[in-house]
C-alpha cells in the first residue's frame, strides 16, 4: 500500500497524529513509528480520543529528518511528537532531482512536527499500519 491508502484506512488519517518512538533498521530496510491517531469524531465527546498505531514502512528507501527551528520549543520534553501528515509533492522539502529518480512504486510522505516546525520525510514502496483500539486486538491495515 502506499502512504495515502494507509491514511485512508485511520479514523482521522495521520492529521493530529503523535509520535511516540521512530525505528530504522537500514540492513532490513525497515522504518517503524509508534504512533497515536486521532480516533475521535469531531464535534462529539470522543473527539480527543486516541488510539495506539505502528507505521511499518518495508523496503524503507530513506527517512529525512530536517533540523528543528531554532525559535521553536525542539528540546524534548518527554512528550510525543505532535504531527500531521502530508501526502504529494507540494513543497516538499526533498530534491526534485531525487524525487525525479524514484522507483514508480514508491511512496513519498512527511509528517510535519509541530515541536520543530520542519518536516520528516519517508519514502518507500510497502507501508503497513497497524491500529489498536482500546477494546479489540490490534488491526492491521495494509
């Protein structure tokens, strides 16, 4: 799947997502993110409810990290990340060069981190989600 169809899949895609943890084992070529997803409905009294996701990214191409903004609180808290995915071209802050030389089935993403006010960028063909709610096992959306 690839980072859009995943989206479609959380009850609020990754918009107000957090950010517990981020993995990457280059020799596998894995990228795992712990994760929470905005599982609330807005306008109701759920609409700040949570749940636990893991984002698997297989075949992991490469993860860019840009630097925090200086002028933004950057030194952890012991807090999540808060975040909000981004799916397409517009802006991103990846090389078009680079872009340009991507395999077609490859997914590109950020996820733009509010504590730093810059992005994180993912690019890989094979992305896996996995939601648990609180009163079932965890699901998987792939």
């Amino acid at each position: 799947m690839t980072f859009e169809e995943v989206e479609a899949q959380a009850p609020n895609g990754f918009h107000d997502a957090k950010i517990d943890s981020l993995s990457v084992d280059y020799k596998v070529g894995v990228l795992t993110l712990s994760m929470k997803v905005l599982a609330g409905t807005p306008g109701m009294p759920d609409e700040e409810d949570y749940c636990a996701a893991e984002l698997r990214v297989n075949r992991l191409l490469f993860c860019a990290i840009e630097s925090p903004d200086p002028r933004y609180p950057f030194v952890p808290n012991g807090d999540s990340l808060d975040v909000s995915g981004a799916a397409g071209l517009d802006d991103l802050a990846v090389n078009a060069d680079l872009v340009a030389r991507l395999p077609a089935d490859v997914s590109l993403y950020r996820f733009f981190v509010e504590q730093w006010n810059s992005f994180i960028c993912i690019a890989g063909p094979d992305i896996q989600l996995s939601l648990k709610t609180s009163d079932s096992a965890p699901q998987s959306v792939e």
